[in-house]
C-alpha cells in the first residue's frame, strides 16, 4: 500500500498546478458563480492555461503509469480516456454535475454559440489566405467582394421576412425551404438564441453564421473604414517595435523591415532593427527618469492602438498587461 501511494504521490506531482485535476477546487469555485455564463468564463481560462499541459504530459507517461491512472485516479482517467465534454474539454464528471441540461438551456448554448463562432474568426482572420488579403495591392477589392457577399444574403433574406414569406418565431409553410434562411434571420436578431437553445455547442449552421455576420462582417467594415484613416496615422518606431514584440510568430526583421515600415510609419530607417526588445521587463521597467517614462507609457498606448487595428486578441491583451504593470510601477515610483 505504501509503495502505491508513493508510485502515486510522484505519479500525480507532475500534474501539479494543473487545473481540472483538483475537482474539489474547480466544483467549489464553480458553486459560488451564479450564472452559467461565469461558470463557463471561468473553465474558458482553465482550458487557456492548462489544456495543451495534458498532452505533453500523457505522452510522457509510462505505459506502467498510464494504465495506474486509468485504474486509480478518477481525475486523470477522464482526461487520459477522453471522456471530456463541449469544446472546453470539461471533464465528464464536473460536466453532469453543473450543465447536465445545458443543451436545453439557452443561456448555456448561446454562450458556446459566441465561443464556438469567435474561434473560428480568430482563426480565419489569422490564416494565410485572408492575411494574403491584407497584404495586397487589391486589398479593397477583396475585402469589398466578400462584403458584398455578406450584405447580399442578409439583404435576401429580410426580403422574404417583409414578404411573409418565412417568419423567426414558429413554423411556417416555407420553413423546410427557407431552413438557413430562417437561421440566419434567427442570428440577425439578435435575441432569439439568447432565448432559445442552439441546436448544438461543438459545430453547425448557426455557428457558421453567427462568425460571418456577426463577427466577420463588421471586421471587414473595421478594416475598410480603417484605410482612410489609417493613411493619417503613422507610428514612431519605438511604438511599431513594442507592437511586434508583442505579435506571436511576427518578428521584425532585415527581410521584413521595410514592408512593415511602408504600412505603419513614414519612416523607412533600419534604425528599428536596433536594440531589439527580447524580454517583457524591458518595457514594464522605469528608468527613474520621468520625462522618460512618461513618453513610454505613451509610446505603449499608442502600440496597442496599432494592434487595435490588427485585431489579435493575443497581442492586444499582452500588450494590455504590459501597460497595467508600467502604469502601475510608474505609480509606485512617482
């Protein structure tokens, strides 16, 4: 028995401070929020700082080892197993215990509706077909012609809403016809899923429509309204450089410089592949000097202005944080 409970005891000291594991500590934090909204937020920021520990850790188990998990240690095997839940891979346990009717309850799937929709709009506006939209010479272009596209099927299908001819709420002679037209209607709403369940949280129809109207569609609108005036708006390079840093996988370099000063910056000086910033501490640091810091400070306001127009939520809360902790030393220090 000893040698059981030692064989676990290092068994489960690599899952340290991994969230899930402990299910005494996730039920109870998720008793004390009173919405299912919260409950949800909160296993959203578990998933973001834990899920991809799993893996590399089962994968470096022993078969020995494993094959303990699956026979003694509930928390594990379910992750071991799989027999997780939704797209926030919810262990099973914890999923029947507090959302075991969540795919009745609206105010649950109306929540992985937005999770499920803004996934696959960070993934599409991150991925190299539309980056390569971005970066091209017929931008407008390409960004009006899928606009276009957008605004013409909302356009169709409020027609057919004023023609009678479908309708939101209920059945209609024509609703086995209009089958994604009354779905899309349904998502223009803007009320009727917070009311009424989707029909599934992991893929389908209304996901797929609630990322292009709800999300892409202004996004592209953001980004045409934005050439105008981002023709007026250049940035100093310091304030390009904190941007970057703070952009995953996108490095300034000697290659990339001067494509990236032509957009962002009147300057075309190899200056801003100087003093590189490689650590967080070199822009949450005070120099002691306030002049000095003061025009940091603005200098990493204006960054994240930059990343604004960018739209990586990565970035814009790495950035968001950096300027919370030198806003914070700079009030500390001063």
């Amino acid at each position: 028995m000893k040698i059981n409970q030692k064989f676990e005891r290092e068994l489960l000291s690599q899952f340290n401070g991994i969230g899930f594991l402990d299910y005494e500590e996730v039920n109870n934090e998720l008793s004390s929020f009173e919405t299912v909204a919260d409950k949800l937020d909160y296993l959203k920021d578990l998933k973001e700082k834990y899920g991809g520990q799993y893996n590399t850790i089962i994968n470096s188990l022993e078969t020995e080892q494993k094959d303990y998990c699956l026979n003694k240690i509930p928390s594990v095997k379910e992750i071991i197993s799989n027999k997780v839940v939704s797209p926030l891979e919810i262990p099973e346990s914890i999923y029947v215990k507090h959302f075991k009717d969540g795919l009745n309850d609206p105010e649950f799937t109306f929540w992985f509706l937005k999770y499920n929709a803004n996934e696959r709009f960070q993934y599409t506006i991150n991925s190299k077909d539309f980056q390569s939209k971005i970066n091209s010479n017929l931008k407008e272009t390409l960004l009006n012609s899928d606009l276009l596209e957008i605004c013409q099927e909302e356009k169709r299908v409020k027609k057919l809403l004023l023609n009678k001819e479908l309708k939101i709420i209920g059945i209609h002679p024509n609703s086995y016809k209009y089958y994604n037209e009354i779905a899309l209607l349904r998502v223009l709403d803007g009320n009727y899923y917070k009311e009424n369940s989707t029909e599934a949280i992991t893929d389908g129809l209304e996901i797929h429509l609630y990322f292009k109207h709800m999300l892409l569609k202004p996004h592209l609108e953001n980004l045409l309204k934005a050439k105008t005036i981002q023709e007026n708006i250049t940035y100093k390079l310091k304030e390009i450089k904190i941007a970057f840093f703070c952009l995953p996988n996108k490095k300034i370099s000697e290659e990339n410089y001067l494509k990236i000063l032509n957009k962002y910056s009147t300057s075309r000086s190899n200056k801003i592949l100087q003093k590189p910033i490689v650590k967080s501490n070199q822009l949450t640091n005070i120099s002691e000097n306030k002049t000095a810091d003061t025009k940091h400070l603005k200098a990493l306001k204006n960054a994240k202005r930059l990343l604004s127009g960018i739209k990586n939520e990565y970035a814009i809360k790495n950035i968001s944080q950096l300027i919370s902790t030198f806003e914070l030393n700079y009030k500390n220090f001063y």
